[in-house]
C-alpha cells in the first residue's frame, strides 16, 4: 500500500534481521528453515516499528507453525519461498486508524467502520484538510501482531470488510483446535459373529419352538473373528498467540482381553487377529467380554434347576416358558413370554417380559425394561434406559426413565418419572409427573426432587472476584505510579518536546537536535522508568480483563450444571409431601438408581434434610427450577 501521510518514509530499513532474503522482486524465506529464526525476524519488523507489505500470510503460518498448504519453492530446486514484497514503516499517524479488538478465549473481533486521516500542515505551511482513509490488510496484520494475536488471522475476512466500507463487528482471527486422534479399536471381520436365538416363524404366522430363525453360528477353525486397528495420532492445533495445543495421546486396546477358550491372537502380514482355534459355536461372556468357541445349550421349556441351571448367553434370546426363583439369566436383548420368579441381568438390549415379574430382579447395564403384567416385590435397575411397567406394587426401581400406569408402595429413583396413580409411593427424580397421588394406608406419600449444590461454582467465582479486585487495586496504584513519573519537570518538558516533534508542531535545526539528544540522555532513566510501569499497567490491566471474562464462564457453567428440575402433580389426593434432595457431586441421579435396593429405601423412606416444596392433602403442585434461566418457580 502506498503512503497517503504526505513525507511518510517509505523505504525498507538498511539492514534486514536474519531470516529475511531480500531479492529484486521482494522478500523470500528458506523453504524448511528453522520457525525460530523466522518468528525471531517477524518479531523484529513488527516490534521496530514496521510491517510487511504484500505478506502471503499462508506461507508465514506453514513457515512458523506448519499449517496449511505445502510450500512452493522457486522453480529450478532454489529452497526459497516468496513471503513479501518489502518492510516499510508502519507510521503512527496510520497506526492511530486502528481500533482495539475484542479479545476472547478462542478468537478475536474487530469493529469496521469508516476512518479518517487527522488534518495535516506541510512544513511549506500547506494544510491538508482530515481525509477518509482506508485501513490496510498488512498493517491490519501488523496491528495484531503487536496485540499477541500470531496465528489464525483470517485475511480474506479482513480484506472483504475493508473493500465493503461498511461498519460491522467481525471475527479476525481464530485459534486452531487439536485434530483429536483415532483410538485404537477392535473390529468385526466376519459376519458369522451375529445371530439370532428367536423361534422360526412358520409361513401360517405361527412359531415352531423346535426350529430357529437363525441357528447358533458355526465357527470354523482358523476363521479371523476380530482385528485390531491401531490408534492414529491427531494434529496439533494452535492458540491466538502461536501456542502449540498438544491433542490427547489416543487409547490403545490389548486383543487379548477379548481371547477367552478356543481362540488367539496373531500377528498376520495385515495385522493382528483374534482366530478361531478350534471348531465349535461362539460365546461371549457378558462380564469380560471375552470371546470363546465353545458348545452352547437353549432352553424353550423355561428356566429352572431341572432343565437348564443359571444361563450366560451371549446373544438375542427369547423363552417362552417360566423363569423360576433363584435362576439366573445372563445376556442381552432378553424376551421371556412366561412368569418370572428369578433374576434377569442384561449387559445391554431390551428386556420384555410378557407377563408378570413375582420377587424377582431385573438389572439392565444400558437398554430398555418393560412389564407387561404386574410386578410384585421385585427389583427393576437399567443404568441407561426406560422402565415401563404396567402396574407395580411394593418394587424398588431405578432408571433414566421410569413410566408405570399404576404404583402402589414403591420406591421409584430415576431422571424421569410418569405415573397415572401412585399410592404411598417415595419417588425421587429431576422431573416428576402424577396424574394422581396420595398415601396407601398408613405409607405416606413422597416426592423428592432432584436439585444439585452449585456451591462450589459460587466459591470459585467469590475467589476470581477477589483477585480481580486485587488486580484492580494494583493497576490504580501503577495507574498513579505512571502519573507520578509522567510530572518529573525535566521528563515531562522532554515529553511535550517530543510529542510536538511527532505532530511536526515544532521544527528543530541541528544544533537544536543536538540538543535534544542531550536531553534524551539526561532523562533516559527517567524513560526507561516510564517504559516499565507503563508495560506493567497494560499486563495488568490484561490480566483484570482475563478474570472478568474467567468469572462470566463460571456464572455460564454454575447455570448449566445446576440444570433443570420440575414437579408436576395434576390432583392430590390424600396427604402428600415434596422435598428436595441433593444430587451427588459424581455421577448425578445414576449414581443414586444404581444404589443397592436396601440403600434406594432407605434414602427415599428416611429421614429427609431438603427444603419442603409442598405438604398438603388436596388441590394440585406445579414446580419448576431452571438456573439457566432465573431460578425457581412453583404453584400450589
């Protein structure tokens, strides 16, 4: 950009500072030579009070922090890279157009709008009136450079603001995030890994408990089963100010926690393998995951001592008999059509039970529960899914999600709970609805509602807020400091001296510059003092605005974290009581439902320290608690 200053130098500086090669047709770089050196020279330029006219700015990035595209050298194998056209002064009459940026975590606003040129007397005494004048891409670079913003301008944005001439607040710069990398991960190479243990459907619509739809896969010897795919390394990123953010180092998996009985790891040509080592039929233990090759037994007359003992399955599985007490089913994607008296425990899936559920358990690790019938003195736990049940009575249950038509003296603990008709229930959930709820003979009635302790969040933002104040109370002291220095009589005649040299108010002749030189050195300390305390003032002064923006983040995270609860009950009925309860600090309400059931009762039927919500015998509640957006609020 050529000079619109009138007298404003334009020439490059006689020496250029290592790293810089200066040819006929502009300023090259060594393709491949050290950052240090480069960023060493950029830091020169920039700090002497100049900048770099026409700078390829991509090149800069792939030069200093190797991101974007692949250096081109100059043709004939010359290790040499185009990164200007000169060095030229960066003049404060041009400096003084550029506003401040807005300076955030990740990336960093400016404000277009229309600048002006200060009017301007020639030496001659020609008066060149103020003058619209247009900012520059290079000295916009130039400018943020000098604020600690050294990567991720976005010069095509700069550029297309200052063509538009229009005011508007922009992003200019972002930070580059890390490329997180790819685990090492374990994959299927063999459909034969998949089966299902449904009853085949006859054509006429009925099942033939003989048959199955797919039959217990037969694995051969020497069939791959999984393999191994090693972790990928992700890409650096960088902050505003050319700081490397390191990605997290990527997982690694050992295959041989997957090798149980009839299978190996091996080291192939294309990689490493679980195989099989023998013939037979796949089992995956549902508590190691380990896979083996071994004969596996179905039952279709129902689960006892007599026919099958305690089953781990490893797939699909449907019974259509009864599960009777104190026999467990071990497996996933479970559907049993009769009675349960037993345990059911899921590794994941659906569990459906097509009848009742009569004292005993089901415990799902990630899937869906739904009874049909009714459920009876029975324990019901899915750490991730919904409980739906028809009508329960004396059950403790805990889920995600829990929906049931009709409750009788239950203990519910979940995120979510529905129900039609509770009757001397204890419920205990972040967001609760009843149609209708009241005691069941001399059970009473108990809502607790879920509610986290922010507390820590409001200690941490009573710290930020006083060290912000402390900083705010030393920038006032080196404020002072500053003024202090700037009222020295000989210092500040230097100073007036100087500004209206800068302002070309005054012109010396050379005797009077020699004297001006003299009084620079009798006042150089008093200069160096100023320097410091000022530098002192604008890293304080930072520091201020960092914590007041730290603080902001911590009111956004307290909001979140405290999260949302509410209480909706249509008609009260008898004599009911809500509460709240305090969340756990780890694990939030999946760590309350995945408590023992003798632990689930006593939290929800014991003494209760929360604040009382609601206590009454008629009418109707509505409550609702969002930190996100002001607070509480409730209807009774």
């Amino acid at each position: 950009m050529v000079s619109d200053i009138p007298g404003a130098p334009t020439e490059a500086p006689a020496t250029l500072p290592a790293g810089l090669l200066p040819r006929a047709d502009g300023l090259y770089i060594e393709a491949g030579g050290p950052a240090a050196v480069l960023l060493a020279a950029v830091n020169h330029v920039y700090g002497s009070g100049a900048y770099l006219v026409d700078l390829d700015y991509a090149v800069l990035n792939k030069a200093l922090y190797n991101v974007g595209p692949a250096l081109r050298p100059l043709p004939g194998g010359v290790p040499l890279v185009r990164l200007a056209a000169a060095v030229r002064p960066f003049e404060a009459q041009r400096r003084a157009l550029y506003r401040g940026v807005k300076l955030h975590r990740e990336h960093v606003e400016y404000f277009f709008e229309p600048v002006y040129l200060d009017a301007l007397e020639l030496p001659d005494g020609t008066l060149i009136p103020e003058r619209l004048a247009t900012l520059d891409v290079d000295e916009f670079v130039a400018e943020l450079w000098g604020k600690g913003v050294r990567f991720g301008v976005d010069v095509a944005a700069v550029r297309a603001a200052i063509a538009g001439g229009k005011s508007d607040r922009i992003t200019v710069a972002r930070q580059l995030d890390p490329a997180p990398g790819i685990d090492a991960r374990v994959v299927e190479v063999t459909s034969d890994l998949h089966r299902s243990d449904a009853p085949r459907e006859r054509a006429d619509g009925t099942v033939d408990l003989l048959s199955f739809q797919n039959r217990f896969p037969q694995i051969k010897q020497s069939l791959r089963l999984l393999k191994k795919q090693p972790w990928e390394a992700g890409q650096p990123g960088f902050d505003l100010a050319g700081m490397m953010l390191t990605p997290a180092q990527p997982k690694d998996v050992v295959l041989q926690h997957w090798a149980g009985d009839g299978t190996a790891v091996e080291q192939q040509a294309d990689g490493e393998y679980l195989v099989a080592t023998r013939e037979g039929f796949l089992n995956v233990d549902a508590k190691s995951s380990r896979i083996s090759i071994t004969d596996k037994i179905v039952s279709t007359e129902g689960v006892s001592g007599r026919t099958t003992g305690n089953l781990e399955l490893s797939g699909a599985y449907e019974e259509f008999g009864d599960v009777q007490e104190l026999r467990d089913v071990n497996g996933g994607d479970i559907t049993v059509h009769g009675d349960v008296y037993g345990n059911i425990n899921s590794r994941g899936g659906a569990v459906v039970l097509g009848s009742n559920l009569v004292g005993g358990t089901i415990g799902n690790a990630a899937g869906d529960i739904s009874v049909t019938g009714v459920a009876s003195s029975a324990v019901l736990q899915t750490r991730e899914g919904t409980i739906t049940i028809a009508r329960a009575e004396n059950c403790v249950i805990g889920a995600s999600h829990v929906v049931i038509e009709h409750a009788s003296n239950c203990e519910i603990l979940a995120d979510t709970v529905q129900i039609g008709l509770a009757e001397g229930c204890a419920v205990a959930a972040r967001s609760v609805e009843i149609d209708s709820c009241g005691p069941r003979r001399n059970i009473e009635m108990l809502v607790h509602m879920l509610v986290r302790d922010v507390g820590a969040f409001d200690r941490d933002i009573a710290e930020l807020q006083r060290q912000a104040d402390e900083q705010a109370a030393a920038n006032a002291a080196a404020q002072e400091a500053v003024a202090r220095v700037s009222e020295r009589p000989d210092l500040r005649r230097y100073l007036t001296l100087a500004a209206k040299l800068r302002t070309q108010e005054l012109m010396l002749t050379v005797e009077q510059g020699q004297s001006l030189k003299k009084i620079a050195a009798a006042v150089g300390a008093d200069l160096q003092e100023l320097s410091a305390l000022n530098e002192q003032l604008r890293l304080g002064q930072t520091r201020h605005t960092l914590q007041l923006q730290q603080i902001v983040r911590l009111m956004d995270q307290r909001k979140e974290a405290g999260g949302r609860a509410h209480c909706g009950i249509h008609l009260v009925d008898g004599e009911t009581l809500v509460r709240t309860m305090e969340l756990p600090a780890v694990g939030g309400a999946a760590a309350l439902y995945q408590l023992a059931p003798k632990d689930i009762k006593l939290r929800l039927r014991g003494a209760s320290s929360g604040a009382l919500l609601f206590g009454g015998d008629s009418g109707s509640f509505d409550w609702h608690l969002d930190l996100g957006r002001g607070g509480e609020t409730g209807a009774a």
